[in-house]
C-alpha cells in the first residue's frame, strides 16, 4: 500500500480482506500533516501500526530503499517460518519446551492428561524438563507484580481420568490425593490471577497443542506414530488463542472440576 491523504473505497476493503485472509501487508506513509488527512485514513492508520510494518517516507529516493528493505525482510520472515517437524515424543518435549523458554507474554497449551496435574505419567527425561519449565515460566511470569501475562492449560477430561483411574487400580492412592491437593491450588491461582492462569477441562478427544507468543505447534499421534508440526506464524497463533479463549470462559467451580476427575 501508498498512502498519503486520502484512501479509496475499494483500498480499503481490499486492505480489510487481507487483514480478514492473515495475508503479511506492507504500508508505505508520505508524510503529511495530520490535518490535510482525512479522518478515515487516519483511523485507519492507527489501527495498522499495531499489527502491519508501517513505513512513513518523504522523498523517493527513500522511498525506493524502504521497499527493497521491507520486500527483503518479508521474504526472510516467510523463508523462517517454514513449518519444523518431529518424529518422537522426546524431541517433540524438547521443542515445546524450547516455545515455552521463549515465550514472554502468553502461553497456551492443550494436553490430553494434564502435565500440571500428573506429573506420575513421565517416561522420559523429557517429560521431567518440560514440566521444569513450565514451572519456571509460571513463577517468572505470572507471580510478578503487575504482569499482565498469561498461561491458559486445557486437558482432556477422558484422557486425564483414565490415568486417574489407572492409579486407583494401582493402589496408588497417594498420587491420587497429589492430584487433588494440585487441583486446588491451581484452582485458587486462577482466582489470585484474576484468571490470567486457567486451569481448564474440555471433552473429547485432543491432540497435545501449545500456543506462544508467535509460534505455535500442534502433535498427532497414530498408535505408536507420532509426529509434531511448529510453525512460527504471529497471526495464526493469534486466532488459535482466540478459540481457546473461547473454550475456557465458562468459570466452572473446583467440585465440578473434582467431579470430572472422578475424585469428588
């Protein structure tokens, strides 16, 4: 896009469909000043720098070298973002774990037996190394004061009491009270954070997901198959947390969540 003073009707519902399509956009400013723009392109400005590289220029010359620059820098980014893949469950941890490292301001993942919960099904290092980080970024992050950072956890309720009910046969009883005792205290986290950490139980079957600032990544498995996809992609991670959003508004109470799980 060029813009200057004014915009077009059909520009600015091309731009609009594009937003809408997640498709990269490049806006390229003349300066002017702010009142010979029109109150429509205005607001439109300052709804893109938000979200679209937004490059304000006076004379062509600049204007030539911005393009180059910003085309080069968009080409790089796409190149990067091609998709990573893994083949067992140890480097599928150690990459999630790799995303949760890095992630500075919301992290969302989606597991079929709640890590947070049972920390008793743990095969591999990994599994340990993954939890430690977890640990370490909700310490990091949510308990400082005045973060506005977040960490939503969803599990599966059939996966989860499945395992619950695979230590009860077991005669793993003390597990079982550790499961409990940790379902409180995040209970009471989500009301000390004022829900910005969410404990939350879906149904169904899921495939294990995680959410981070910019990158997100999704793990399928197919009897002993596994295999996991990262992607780095701003806009798709984004809209992937809306619709977990979504997922956990309903607020349910800790004897709904107990219930679930079979340990009321």
């Amino acid at each position: 896009m060029i813009l200057w003073k004014e915009i077009s009707t059909p520009l600015k519902e091309e731009i609009e469909e594009a937003e809408r399509l997640g498709k990269p956009l490049l806006a390229f400013v003349k300066r002017a000043d702010r009142k010979e723009r029109s109150e429509q392109l205005t607001n439109l400005l300052e709804r893109l720098k938000m979200h679209v590289q937004y490059v304000p220029f006076e004379k062509m010359r600049k204007f030539e070298r911005y393009v180059q620059n910003s085309v080069k820098d968009e080409i790089t980014r796409l190149f990067f973002s091609a998709p990573k893949t893994f083949d067992t469950i140890r480097s599928i941890y150690e990459y999630a774990a790799r995303i949760v490292a890095k992630t500075q301001n919301e992290l969302y993942t989606v597991e079929r037996t709640s890590m947070l919960l049972l920390d008793s099904h743990r095969f591999f290092p990994e599994h340990k190394s993954f939890q430690q980080v977890l640990d370490d970024w909700m310490n990091k992050h949510l308990f400082s004061r005045g973060s506005k950072r977040r960490f939503y956890s969803l599990y599966s309720i059939e996966h989860t009491r499945e395992k619950i009910d695979e230590m009860r046969k077991n005669g793993k009883d003390n597990s079982i009270d550790q499961v409990e005792d940790r379902l409180r205290k995040y209970y009471e986290l989500q009301k000390s954070t004022n829900r910005r950490f969410r404990i939350h139980s879906v149904r169904g079957k899921v495939n294990p997901f995680i959410v981070g600032d910019d990158e997100f990544g999704v793990w399928f498995m197919i009897g002993r198959a596994h295999l996991g996809i990262s992607f780095e992609n701003r806009e798709v991670a984004r809209k992937w947390k809306d619709e977990i959003e979504k997922l956990t508004q309903e607020q349910k109470s800790l004897n709904t969540m107990l219930e679930e799980l079979g340990l009321a």
